[in-house]
C-alpha cells in the first residue's frame, strides 16, 4: 500500500521567537521544493501560536511534542488535546524516549496519551526504541514489541505514526545504519496497519537521509538536531520525495 512519506522535526527544547521566525521563513521559502513528502514541525507549546500563524496555508504542518492524556483538570503544567487542536496542530509525538526516560512516562501512560491524542482527532507519532543496553543483550523486538503491544491492548493504530527511534541513535550522531533500521520497521510492520506509517528516527542528517529512506518499511523520519537547521531539514525531506519517486517507480504508480 503506498504510504505518503512523512519528515517530522522535533525542536525538542530549543528556540526563541526571533529564532523560530527565521527559521520558518526559510522552510517556507523552501517548501515549494518539498513536493511528494508531507512535512511537519513540532515546536515547544509556547511557539504554536507563531508557527501556526506561519504556516497556516502552506504545505508544512505543525504538531506538538507531548500532551496529558487527561481532558481537562487540576493537572498543573500539562497541556490537553483539546488545547492542541486549537492551535492546529495535526500531529502531537507521544512516548518520545525523553519523556519515558527524564520524566519516567511508563507505557501504560503513553497508551493513554496515544487515545487521547486519537480520541481528538490528532495523529500520535508513536515512538518505540531500546537503548545500547537493551540491544546488546539482544532484546531490541521485546523492547519495541513491548512498547507498541502496550498501545495496540487499548487503541487500533490506523492510521497513526510509528517512529522507531533506537535511544542510543538519539542526539549521538550514531544513527542506525539502513540495515539495522529495516530489520526492525519489518518487525514492526507486521504487528500495524498496511496504511501506517513508519518513520525512523535518530541521528538523521542530510548526508545520511537517502540511505535509510531509501529501505523499504521505512515512510520518512523523525528529525532532532538536524531540523533547527532549515537546509539540513529541507534536503532531508527532499531525499524522502525522492525516495517516494523511487519506491512508485518500483511498484508501477
Ligand atoms: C529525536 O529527538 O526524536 C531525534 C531523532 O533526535 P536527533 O535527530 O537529534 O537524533
């Protein structure tokens, strides 16, 4: 089933209003190059305001980088979907390995943020990934198999977005290599939707970009670092249309 190939930056917790601004005008400038991939940004919470009043009408959209899985309430500092989609966003990441780590989100939290996020109409980037720990000792699929199982028990996945983010590729500079990424997005693929997407996730750069999106079960990725720089974020999702190009070609559309 061919999968629209989605680049997502996560700006983490980085930015000021100036910038943001230049930023975005340099993604808006560039993306009319951007054709055959979907695009988002997901800024901290205070600047959706600023990006969405950039980029509504433009082909980039914006999500958010975490929520409460709780609709409303005495929930101090914590942000609803409600809250979001009223700022625009399409996207909200959920279970991002930060989050599990520093502020100790367990998988039966990120499956309820996961429905609140379905429950109002946003898509979730679900992240799953293991640390150097846990792949050496060999248990990559029961670290991930694990984290997407947890979601799966609660909500049907559809359409929604799957980032499979290997901790130890994450801010290192240590990506994956294609190969790697692939053997566990097949592993993935067979437990989700023909329709959802999977994007690979840590240490992606414009030099490495075409190699990873170049395999097969891998729909794009989602991008740290790399995104807070407008050409390294551009050239990473024009090699995710070109490799969208290539894969229609194989497969005749
Ligand atoms: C991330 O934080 O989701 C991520 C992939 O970061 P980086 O690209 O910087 O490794």
């Amino acid at each position: 089933m061919p999968r629209t190939r989605l680049v997502a930056g996560n700006w983490k917790m980085h930015g000021s209003r100036a910038s943001n601004n230049a930023l975005l005008e340099a993604l808006v400038s560039g993306a009319g190059r951007l054709s055959g991939a979907e695009c988002a940004v997901c800024p901290p919470f205070p600047y959706l305001q600023q990006v969405s009043d950039r980029l509504r009408g433009t082909p980039l959209a914006w999500g958010a980088q975490d929520l409460s899985e709780h609709a409303q309430g005495a929930y101090t500092g914590e942000v609803s979907a409600a809250m979001l989609c009223e700022f625009g966003c399409r996207y909200v990441i959920v279970g991002h390995s930060e989050r599990r780590q520093l502020c100790g989100e367990s998988d039966a939290r990120v499956a309820a943020k996961f429905a609140a996020a379905q429950a109002a109409g946003l898509v979730p980037i679900l992240c799953v990934g293991e640390t150097l720990q846990e792949r050496e000792a060999g248990r990559t699929e029961e670290v991930v198999g694990r984290q997407l199982a947890a979601v799966l028990e609660k909500s049907a996945i559809g359409t929604a977005v799957l980032a499979y983010e290997p901790v130890w590729a994450i801010g290192t500079g240590r990506n994956a290599t294609p190969e790697q990424a692939q053997a566990v997005h097949a592993f993935l693929r067979k437990k989700v939707s023909g329709a959802t997407r999977i994007l690979y996730g840590g240490s992606v750069k414009a030099q490495n970009a075409a190699a990873i999106f170049a395999m097969p079960d891998v729909d794009g990725g989602l991008i740290g670092g790399a995104s807070l720089v407008a050409q390294e974020f551009i050239a990473i999702a024009q090699a995710a249309a070109a490799g969208a190009a290539r894969a229609g070609e194989r497969i005749g559309i």
